[in-house]
C-alpha cells in the first residue's frame, strides 16, 4: 500500500516529468535551421517556403497572366485581382475587400486606432508605412533620385509626378474641356471650375473656397496673420507672392518682357495691361452707352459718369468726388501742400498742370529772344539810312 510519502514522491516525479517534456517541447518548437540565414523554424514546410527567400524559386504560377509566385497563398491572393473576388467583409460599413490585412487596416478608420507611433515627435499613425514617409521628415531622408537631373525625394509617389515635368505626360483629362494634367489632385480643382464646386468654407464669414490654398490666404483677411517678411526692409505679407513681387522693387527685376517693344515689367498684370496698347484690345465695355476700355479702373471711373456716384470725400468740407486723384488734388487746397517743383527756378505748385504750364515760361524764352533778334536785323539797314 503506498504511503502518504510516496504519493508526494510520486507527484514530484510527474511535475518535473511535465516541466522537461514542456522544455522539450520548446526546444523542438523550432528545430529546423535554415543553413543560409540560421533562422528557425518549428515546421520543415515553413523552412521549404523560407529557403525560396534564398533560392529565388516561384513554384506557384498565375494561369491568367503567368506571374509566379514564392508561396501558395501570395498566389490566391493575387487570383482575386482577376476574379475580383472580396471575401473579407467590414463589419461596420460593409464595404469588402480582397485581402485581409487590408480590413484590418480600414478598420482603424472606424476605431480611430494609430498603433504606429515616431518615438521623436509622438506622432501617431494607422498604417505602418506612413510611419516610414513620416520618419524621413526627422531624417531628411530622400530616397528617391530622378536620373533626369539627380532631384532627391522622400516619398515615391513625389518622384513620379516630378518625372512627369521631364516627359511631358499628363494622364488626367478633363471630359469637359479634355484639357489634360500631370497630377491627379490638378484635375479635381480643375473640375470645380465646372461644376461650380466650393467646398472650403470660412467659419468667420461664410465665404467658399474651391481650393484649400484660397481659404487659407482668405483667412489672413480675419486674423491679420502675415508670415512672409522681407529681409531688406522688415515689411510683412500675407501671400508669399506679394512678398516676391515686393522683393522686386529691392533688386529691379523686371522678369516680364514686351515682345513688341522690349519693355519690362516687374509683374504679369502690367504686361498684359500694357500689351493692349499694342492689340487695341478693350475688353472692358460699358452696359450704358457701350463705350469699350482697355483697363477695368478706367471702365469703373466712366460708370461714374452715368451713376453720379462720387465715392471719395473731403474730410474738411465734405465735397465729393468721382475719381481719387482729383480729391488728392483738392485736398491740397487745404493743406497748402505744394508737391510739384520746377526745376529751373525752385518755384512750387500745387498741381502738375501748373507746373507744366510754368514751364513753358522757360522753354519759350529761347524763342522770344530769337523773335527779338530777328526784329532787330529787319531793323538794322533802316537805322543805317
């Protein structure tokens, strides 16, 4: 009859019987070794699949296309892009998907779930690749060369839109006006000049926006913000081309040049204004008499001259004018402000006319001492006499 001793005996003996076989166990979990890389496997058909890694053999054949394929699984997967079947289902939206990883991915968005997180800023993301493109914000990492001209970029995508710019391809077309674009982002602002589509919309003022660049400058409008400064003279702007055309009257540029007579300009809208006095184009017309003006300020001035409206008061005697300049004008009525200044004698004027008219007091003495001359000599053989 076993005593109470030899049942504790025997229990000792089948635990530690138990705890061998289970490391036993473990060290058999993974006894296959890969020769090449010494990776492990508990499987010898897991260790035939891993040797293709090394040997480069794609036993798995596509009968659609012919693509071969390492594993049996990566082969079914691609089936599917061919049958387009989509066996995995969202339980949230229903909408299927052909892979699993890829639910498992789109469920994040429902969960709101970013188990990937940059351990120097804490930023979080759902998908493990946005982690990467974002990791080489800190890195300065680019990965990606353009063999055209050696141009480096961080992301893939980037690269292949800038090789557009040497190929000249544009894959997106308008099936409005067919006009074509080299990115797809081009073609979508592009259609809202179609349907009229706004959908960028001020908080403060309601206004709407067909581009998210436009809201954004719009509200500098509401905040004051003005994040673009020039290094000459410390003045600030709103539009980073405000400050470009600024910098201009620091270093002269005038990079927009008149075909016709060689003339330059330091902006866009200049030229074109300016290359109407060449085509005689007005293509601003009045609706009240049909009268045509080349600029639209000058068709607003005119407008006045139907309406009656003077928009511009004198702050000291309340009169009222159509056009700014002649307000500046009268103000200096008040001011006894006396801008013009002539050159020959210093004298000063209150407005340009008078000036110009002093002038000729200058130019025409040549002309009267000639007349004087001339007097004389036709006096001369009289005198003789």
């Amino acid at each position: 009859m076993a005593t109470k001793s030899n049942v504790q005996s025997l229990d000792g003996i089948m635990q530690k019987a138990t705890k061998d076989s289970y490391v036993l166990s473990d060290k058999e979990e993974k006894s296959y070794k890969c020769e090449e890389c010494n990776s492990r496997f508990s499987q010898l058909d897991h260790l035939k699949t891993h040797m293709r890694t090394h040997t480069g053999e794609k036993p798995y054949r596509c009968e659609e296309c012919n693509k071969q394929f390492s594993q049996l699984s990566h082969l079914k997967r691609h089936i599917r892009t061919h049958t387009g079947e989509k066996p995995y289902s969202c339980e949230e939206c229903n909408k299927q998907f052909s892979e699993l990883g890829n639910l498992k991915r789109h469920m994040r968005t429902h969960t709101g779930e970013k188990p990937f997180r940059c351990e120097e800023c804490s930023s979080q993301f759902s998908e493990l690749v946005h982690l990467k493109r974002h990791m080489r914000t800190h890195t300065g990492e680019k990965p990606f060369r353009c063999e055209e001209c050696s141009r480096q970029f961080s992301m893939q995508a980037a690269l292949k839109i800038h090789i557009r710019t040497h190929t000249g391809e544009k894959p997106y077309k308008c099936e409005e006006c067919s006009r074509q674009f080299s990115e797809l982002g081009s073609l979508k602002k592009h259609m809202r000049t179609h349907t009229g589509e706004k959908p960028y919309k001020c908080e403060e003022c309601n206004r709407q926006f067909n581009e998210l660049g436009h809201l954004k400058r719009h509200m500098r409008t509401h905040t004051g913000e003005k994040p673009y400064s020039c290094e000459r003279c410390s003045r600030q702007f709103s539009e980073l081309g405000s400050l470009k055309k600024h910098m201009r009257t620091h270093t002269g540029e005038k990079p927009y040049k008149c075909e016709e007579c060689n003339r330059q300009f330091n902006e866009l809208g200049p030229l074109k204004r300016h290359m109407r006095t060449h085509t005689g184009e007005k293509p601003y017309s009045c609706e009240g008499c049909s009268s045509q003006f080349s600029r639209l300020g000058a068709l607003k001035r005119h407008v006045r001259t139907h309406t009656g409206e003077k928009p511009y008061k004198c702050e000291e005697c309340s009169r009222q004018f159509s056009r700014l300049g002649a307000l500046k004008r009268h103000v200096r009525t008040h001011t006894g402000e006396k801008p013009y200044k002539c050159e020959e004698c210093s004298r000063q004027f209150s407005q340009l006319a008078d000036m110009k008219r002093h002038m000729r007091t200058h130019t025409d003495k040549p002309r009267e001492m000639l007349n004087s001359i001339k007097r004389t000599s036709h006096l001369t053989p009289a005198l003789a006499k």
